[in-house]
C-alpha cells in the first residue's frame, strides 16, 4: 500500500458516518488494481467499518 493511499485511507476513517461507508468501501476496493486480493480487502474494510462502530459506541 502506498503511502498515498494509506493516508487517504485514514482521512476518510476519520470523516467517516454511516453516509461515507460506500466511499469508504470503493476506496478499500480500489487497492484490488494494485495486486491485493479481494477477501482481503473485505476483511480491512469489514475491519474498519467494526471498528468505527466500537468507537462512536
């Protein structure tokens, strides 16, 4: 993962609301072009959309 994308990954992290989570989502997804696997992908995405959840409870 380029630092790039990790940074803008965590930007949108951090704005995220329940609005955001398709952005968030084609934003993990977009990682597929650069050679990582799509189950993944998931897992991240799984894990940081539950992860947001615990924070804002």
């Amino acid at each position: 993962m380029t630092m790039r994308r990790l940074r803008r990954l965590l930007i949108h992290l951090e704005q995220f609301t329940m609005n955001k989570t398709p952005h968030l989502y084609e934003e993990v997804m977009s990682m597929e072009v650069e050679g990582f696997d799509d189950d993944l992908l998931c897992s991240v995405f799984d894990y940081l959309v539950g992860r947001e959840s615990k924070a804002k409870a």
